[in-house]
C-alpha cells in the first residue's frame, strides 16, 4: 500500500501527459499527496517524460516548492 499514491500519480501524470494544463494541475496535486521521497523518485520519472514531450517542461515549476 506504501507505493499505491505514487504508482497511481505516475499512471494518472502519464495518461493526462498530451495537454499541458491538465499534466501541471495533476501534478500540483501530486505534490501534496505523495511523501518527500516519493517527490524525488517522481522527479526522476518526470524528468524521462519530459524528453518524450518537452511541451510539459514548463510544469517543472511545480516542483520546486
């Protein structure tokens, strides 16, 4: 159950992840729900996803707190 939150916001990011305002609003959620080392392994994660659509850098901003 420990990783159920983050599994489902990286299904969740990758399925909203072809428009930018939906990926940035569900990603602002994340960062409230998910626990700080969950933060950085989605940092990662995202990071990945970003090379395949780089339209989505600009909700980096979300996070940086």
């Amino acid at each position: 159950m420990a990783r159920a939150m983050y599994d489902y916001t990286k299904a969740v990011l990758s399925k909203v992840s072809f428009d930018v305002n939906l990926f940035c609003k569900e990603l602002k959620k994340a960062m409230t729900r998910l626990l700080p080392y969950e933060i950085e392994e989605l940092k990662l994660w995202i990071d990945s996803l970003i090379k395949q659509n780089p339209q989505l850098n600009q909700c980096l901003v979300y996070l940086n707190p």
